[in-house]
C-alpha cells in the first residue's frame, strides 16, 4: 500500500500544491491540512482539511487549532504528517504526541526571531520552550538553510529527532517556464499598468513592515531622485496581513513611481518586464520562493543579507546582498545594477543555473520522498524512539 501522507501548513499552503503533486508522482498518497480556502486542492485532487488558528498572535483558538489536527489525523489515518510554518510546526507533535511520525520543515525563523520589538524579545523564550517540547514528539526535521539548523542545534532544539537541510520545497523549472510561455506579453502588462517604457524594479511579498516594504519605500524614494523614470511595483497582499500590514497612506505617499497592485497570480509574466527583483526583507527566511523565481527568470536580485536571502544570492556575482533595515544601501545596489544593464544581465544569467541545480523541485521532492520511507520502515520495525523528553530538556 503506498505511503499516506498528510501535510500541514497555513494560509499559503496551496503554494505547495506542485511539492505534493511531485511526491504523488513518486507513488505517495499526499493530502493536506491547511487554513486557506479548498478551492486549488479540490482541483488538483489533494484531499484537503481545513482547520482554524489565529496566526497574529497567541490566543485559546491556538488550544482549539490543536484538537481540530487531531481529529483530521484520525480521520486522514496517515502514515507521516509533514508540517511547515510556525504554528503548525508546534501544533501538530503537541497534538499527536508520537502516535504518527512527524516532520517539520523550518521555513525561516519568522517574526519572533525577525523583529525588535520588546514582544517578539520577550516571546523568544517561549518560542525555545515550545519548539523544544515539540521536539520530544518529532521525527525528523527539516532545514531550508544551514544557518537555521545551526540555530537549533546551539540552542538544543533537536531533542533526539534527525535533521537534514533541503533547499525549500523546490520550483518546477518546467511548469515556470511553460507558464510564461501563455502569460500576457511584457507589452500587455506595461500596458495594463500604465508603466510605459519605464525601468521596472519587481518586489512580490507581503506588504508587511517585518518584509522590509517601508525600507523599500525609503530607497524608491533616492532611487527616484537619481533615476526619475524607474518604477517600484510592488506585488503581494496588504489587507490580510492584519498588525504587520504596512500603512496604505505610506504606500501612496510614493506615488507615481511606486505602483501597487495586490495580490497576483501571474508572477512568471511580470518578471518579465522587471529589470531587477528586490527583496528587502527583514524576516529569517527559510528558501524564498520569489528568489527562486527570479532567479529562474534571469532577473538580477538585490536581496538582504538575511538567513534564506544568501542561499540563492551570491553577492556581486548574481546580484547583490545589503543589510537589512538600510535603505540608502538598498537604493545604492539597485542603482548600481540599473545603470549597468550588461552587467546585471550576465548576473541575471548566472542565477538559472544555481536555481536548475540546486532547487529543482523534482531532486526536493526525491530527498523528502526518501526521507518519509525511511521514517516509515523504522517507525513498522520499532526502531524509532517514543521520543520522549526528560523534564530537564523542555525547560
């Protein structure tokens, strides 16, 4: 009988539809439990289970969260539960206590770890007492970045699960490639945008503080006084993203030459017309996925000198690295590539072959479908351990 597995994950866990697409195609029965809407699972024919939690704060609906991925696991009967994103990561081995091998998959540190506000320092403490806990009922983990399993391993978050680092959750180089194919032209989306024959520097990402949005705003601003012709557009959701959600009025503020149209779903087209990509985050991130598409794109990046950010980019050879939080540095490097067109080509190019190598969704999808029958035959054998934690390791 072929594996069963579940995964679990948040809001945008139909992001990884074409992670668990590849995992059916290497003879897994894959479905999935997320918050976001059934829609694109029901159309790829994931099985989907929706459950519920607040992921702005701690709440008592985090408690309920818990006894919904409970019941959805007895109801699912899966063989292993694959986890990403914060909560879920802590949710699902402090439900389940080692009834069913768990994998968790660190997809960055997130805002505890990111900001430095006097909450996210006062919560890190919690942070380390919960995920060590849920170490004491996870099976393996999974790093998207050296620096992150460093961080665990200094700070005994471990307990005695396994840990391996794999590149995020892989890009389907072919898919990418055949979707641009049948997108709009950049013609059709400079018009559309009403951007003309403006240079275009690209930012998908949640319109979030902690995502380095008013950093970047800061560094439009210089750019645009050297540069009067260049446009920001800035592509992600606002409205959802609840505290963190940068200010509208901020946003306006920079018009014309910052442009922003919400959330897309056409991403392959409009790295088309970008002649840069910027990611100013301020987050720990895991692997970005934009990167990946950038990269892929050939479009040179300007990135943070973040955990995640320099795992795809190679400062001065593919784009380049800036601290985060320093607009004016941010608006000196994207100056740099636009006044250098040839150059920030040839970085550009460099990028497709790091992205084919190294992250291609089908070698990911090879090492986690590997890594899910070895839990399983050790999990039948008996060779796994309970697990279990002495009170000394979760203090």
């Amino acid at each position: 009988m072929a594996l069963h597995l579940l995964c679990v994950g948040g809001e945008d866990h139909a992001l990884r539809i074409p992670f668990l697409a590849a995992l059916q195609n290497r003879g897994l029965r894959v479905s999935a439990a997320g918050t976001g809407a059934v829609s694109a699972f029901a159309k790829n024919g994931i099985p989907y289970h929706r459950y519920q939690f607040d992921r702005f704060g701690v709440s008592l609906s985090d408690r309920a969260a818990m006894g919904q991925l409970a019941q959805v696991v007895k109801h699912a009967r899966p063989d292993v539960i694959q986890t990403f994103d914060t909560k879920p990561n802590l949710f699902a081995p402090l439900a389940l206590r080692g009834s069913v091998p768990i994998v968790r998959t660190i997809n960055g540190m997130g805002w505890v770890f990111s900001s430095t506000e006097l909450k996210a320092l006062a919560f890190r403490p919690v942070y380390l007492a919960m995920q060590r806990l849920a170490a004491c009922w996870t099976a393996a983990t999974v790093f998207q970045n050296k620096t992150d399993k460093n961080f665990f391993h200094r700070y005994g978050l471990l307990g005695k699960s396994s840990s391996v680092v794999i590149g995020g959750s892989g890009i389907d180089v072919g898919a990418f490639e055949a979707t641009r194919a049948h997108m709009a032209s950049p013609a059709e989306l400079r018009a559309e945008l009403g951007l003309g024959d403006a240079e275009i520097v690209l930012t998908v990402s949640r319109l979030t503080v902690q995502k380095g949005i008013a950093t970047l705003l800061e560094a439009a601003k210089i750019v645009h006084q050297a540069r009067p012709k260049v446009r920001f557009l800035l592509v992600g959701p606002r409205e959802s993203e609840g505290p963190f959600a940068i200010d509208q009025a901020l946003i306006e503020g920079h018009a014309p030459y910052v442009v922003a149209t919400g959330a897309r779903t056409d991403i392959p087209a409009l790295l088309g017309l970008a002649d840069l990509f910027a990611f100013p985050t301020e987050y720990r991130e895991g692997i970005p996925r934009v990167l990946l598409e950038a990269g892929l794109a050939g479009v040179p990046i300007v990135a943070s000198r973040m955990p995640g950010c320099d795992d795809v980019v190679t400062d001065d050879w593919n784009g380049h690295l800036v601290p985060p939080r320093d607009p004016r540095a941010l608006a000196a490097a994207i100056l740099d590539l636009l006044q250098d067109s040839a150059r920030a080509k040839t970085m550009g190019q460099r990028s497709i072959g790091v992205v084919r190598r190294e992250f291609d969704l089908n070698f990911v999808a090879d090492r986690y479908a590997e890594l899910y029958r070895q839990l399983l035959s050790r999990s039948r054998s008996n060779d796994m351990p309970a697990a279990a934690c002495s009170s000394s390791e979760v203090q």
